[in-house]
C-alpha cells in the first residue's frame, strides 16, 4: 500500500472506513489484528463487554500498535477463518467487535450485520 492512501483511509469518518474495510478484506481474503505475548489486542465496549478489533491492512493495525498496544505486532488471519469460525465464536460468546480503529474511533457493529455484509462483497467476485 502506498502512504498517501493509508493516510487518506486513516482519515475517513468511521463508515467510510467500514465500507472500505470490507471491500479490503473481501479483495485481499484476509482481515488483520494486533497481538502480543499475551494474546489479541482487547479493549472494553460501552456496554462493558471485551472487544476485538480488526483493520484492513497490515499497514493499518502496524499504526494502532502505540501506547498500551506498543508491544503487538499484526497477524494475518484468513477471511474464510474470520468468517466462519471467528466472528460466530464472537456472536455465541458475547465479544464485540471494533472496525478499523484510527487511534480515535472505530465503529462497533451487530456482528450478523458485518457477516452479511462481507457476503454481499463476496457475491461481487
């Protein structure tokens, strides 16, 4: 990925980002987090509740590991196994999810929503 463009998605209000997050994994048929000797970069969701977060591209999930997350390097994680394993095991064991963190904000949505709308993006190749 060129710089201006990582830059430019960095950007983008938190649905653009979405859109752009699912057009991304779709294309690329992977999706990325941060981990660390501990395990997957967590925060806390409003509601209380543990969440995951997820970004497009290395590059993306590389500029997110800075203060309590200095030490995570991005990991790689397969769209089909995103797809069929990680987002149900979310769904039954009540984890939210965190889309495309800018180091601001993200956006936090019903995971069935986000499992269709990555299908819909697969109906198109």
């Amino acid at each position: 990925m060129n710089k201006i463009e990582i830059e430019k998605t960095m950007q983008m209000e938190p649905r653009k980002r979405y859109e752009y997050f699912i057009k991304k994994i779709v294309d690329f048929e992977e999706v990325w987090s941060l981990s660390n000797e501990k395990g997957w970069v967590t925060s806390k969701a409003s509601d209380g509740s543990l969440m995951l977060h997820f970004w497009p591209t290395k590059e993306h999930a590389k500029l997110c590991a800075i203060k309590e997350w200095e030490n995570s390097t991005p990991e790689s994680i397969d769209l089909e196994d995103f797809v069929g394993n990680w987002l149900p095991g979310m769904l039954n064991d009540g984890v939210s999810i965190s889309i495309f963190y800018n180091n601001i904000d993200s956006i936090t949505l019903p995971i069935n929503k986000i499992m269709e709308d990555i299908e819909e993006e697969l109906e198109n190749y």
